[in-house]
C-alpha cells in the first residue's frame, strides 16, 4: 500500500509530496538510496529507530531515532529493508526546510537530525502517536500536513535561489550557473553562499544531482534507449562521463544500477561486491 499526494498550500511552497506506505517484507536486504540533494522527513511506524549503514562495511549499523529529518544529500546511503514495513514520510523542496525547520539546511546537509532536535519535542512525539492511531492511510497524510502547517513559518528564500533551482532542476546544465549568478545582482561568491545556506548542497552539486536524476528516471520508466544515447540526452559529454556520475552519486556503473534496481528508481538491491572500487564492467 502506497499513498502519496501534495500538500495545499501555501505548504505546496516547501513541500513536494506527503507519503506514506505499509508493505509485507519478505526478505530482509540492503538497499542504496540515491541522492536526491533535497531533504526528507521520515517516520519509522513498524520500528522504534531509524537505520542507516556503513556502504564500504554493512556491519557497521548507524541508530537513529524513529522520527528524523533527513539533511539534503549528494551521496548515496544504505538502509535496510525492514525499516520500510511501515513508514510515512515528506519530501521537501530544494528551499522547504526553511519553513519548518530553524537551522539553516547546509547545517543539515548529509546527515540524519532527530525531529524533535528542530520541533517541540512534545509535539513531535505525539505526532508519531497519532500517525501510529490514525484509522487510514488518509489520515496518516492529514496528521503530516496538519503537524507542518503548525511549523510553518514563511520563511521564503531569497528569489535568486528560488530562481535557481527552479531553472536547474528543469535544464541541470552546470555551465549555467555562472549566468544565474550574473542575473541574480549577486556576486558570485554570495549567490554561491546563499544558495548552499537555503538549500544545503552549492548550486554545482545540486546541479549534477538534478541530471543525474533525470537520466535514472527515464532509465527508470523501461524506454529501451542505448545508454549512449541516455548520455548524450542527458547532456553529458560523453559515455564515460555518465559512468563517472553513476560511480559518484551511486557507487555503481548504469549496468550494474539497471541490474540492482528495485520498482522505486531511488532503491537499488545493495551486494557487497558491487561497492565502490569493487565494481567491474562499463555502460556499454
């Protein structure tokens, strides 16, 4: 079971979907997560703690809290399958967490922050008991959308990089962002810094991010493109330039990503040997 729908607004600012899924685990397994460079909120409903691991040593387990934000990241992370028996979550805007969260986003980046570390510790717990109460997926949806509005405190960011991730999430062209600088009326070095203050990662990294997703996603969808092909659409300069970028941000080539890849784009089935600088074989 999977349900997922917006928020109205003005919550639409800083939030892209409210989620929330109940599934039968029958097999307990590793799994990569992909960068997204935007920043989630995640509520464990099955378990009492959040897990995240070690890619180069699946032995090592990091514990969290059932309830954490999780900071905007450029790298891929690993968890486990059972901790996504019951779960609900937000998915937020490049610039949401300015909204409901006090901390600037760039102190979030790349790491998993306990919600009520950022929100009234009362309301936080009792927003987990109700989530755990609520008669329906529906409901679950509504608790999550009453619980940000409470939070909500319209903050928005600065319109240089609203602008920003707008036009890079919609054409990821890194050679633009000297240009979007320029149009800003910003320096350089302060449109630079006041992007990665709002939206947690530099305007770069996002940039690559966003292309990176756009090719996983098309991947994704089954169209039987060459991934020469994919590389060249997606603005890459060339075939092994994709390979790089799939070895950064997943730790993988395109095949191997292809072979691992689960129903959800961003989960991909995690085996030690296909760990960065173990991996053999190329994007032919």
């Amino acid at each position: 079971m999977f349900l997922a729908r917006p928020p109205r607004p003005p919550l639409d600012r800083c939030v892209s979907v409210l989620w929330t899924c109940r599934q039968s685990i029958t097999e307990r397994r590793f799994e990569r997560v992909l960068p997204t460079a935007t920043a989630q909120l995640i509520v464990n409903l099955a378990e009492d703690e959040t897990r995240s691991y070690d890619p180069a040593d699946v032995s090592r387990c990091m514990r969290g809290p059932a309830m954490v934000i999780t900071g905007p990241s450029t790298t891929h992370g690993i968890i486990d399958t059972d901790e996504q028996a019951h779960v609900a979550g937000v998915c937020f805007t490049p610039t949401g967490l300015l909204d409901v969260v006090p901390a600037p986003a760039s102190l979030l980046a790349g790491q998993d922050v306990a919600l009520d570390d950022l929100w009234p510790a009362r309301m936080a717990q009792r927003l987990r008991e109700q989530l755990l109460e609520a008669p329906s997926p529906q409901a679950q949806l509504d608790l999550l959308e009453e619980a940000l509005r409470a939070m909500f405190r319209d903050r928005p960011a600065h319109a240089a990089v609203r602008h920003a991730t707008t036009a890079l999430a919609a054409r990821p062209d890194v050679a633009r962002i000297g240009e979007l600088a320029e149009a800003s009326g910003l320096s350089q070095r302060h449109f630079i810094e006041c992007f990665t203050r709002e939206v947690g990662v530099t305007p770069k990294r996002f940039a690559r991010v966003q292309r990176f997703q756009q090719v996983v996603q098309r991947a994704h969808r089954g169209q039987r493109d060459r991934w020469c092909d994919i590389a060249a659409d997606g603005g890459f300069a060339d075939q092994s330039h994709l390979v790089h970028e799939f070895r950064e941000f997943a730790g993988l080539t395109p095949t191997a990503w292809e072979r691992l890849r689960t129903d959800h784009h961003n989960h991909v089935r995690f085996l030690q040997d296909d760990a960065e600088g173990g991996l053999q074989g190329s994007a032919a």
